[in-house]
C-alpha cells in the first residue's frame, strides 16, 4: 500500500485484505455476476 498523507494510503482492496489473486478473481466474478442478475432481472 502507499502513503497519500495524513495517516491515509492507497490499495487495492486485495491488499486490504489480503488475498490471493485467486480469491481476488473469485470476488470480482461474483461481483460481475450480481450485475447482470440484477440488470437482466429488471429488464424482465
């Protein structure tokens, strides 16, 4: 993570806490999943 000032830094939320690239990739699937369930289920 890097410092930006005054006690706040910047990161991924992966290194926020502290997964792995495969549970990252999992994450963001049943991110991207949700969308489209909630974007095709309005539209019907």
């Amino acid at each position: 993570m890097k410092e930006i000032g005054k006690g706040w830094v910047e990161g991924s939320a992966q290194e926020l806490l502290g997964l792995t690239d495969a549970e990252a990739a999992y994450v963001e699937t049943k991110v991207a999943l949700t969308r489209a369930v909630r974007v095709n289920g309005a539209n019907h």
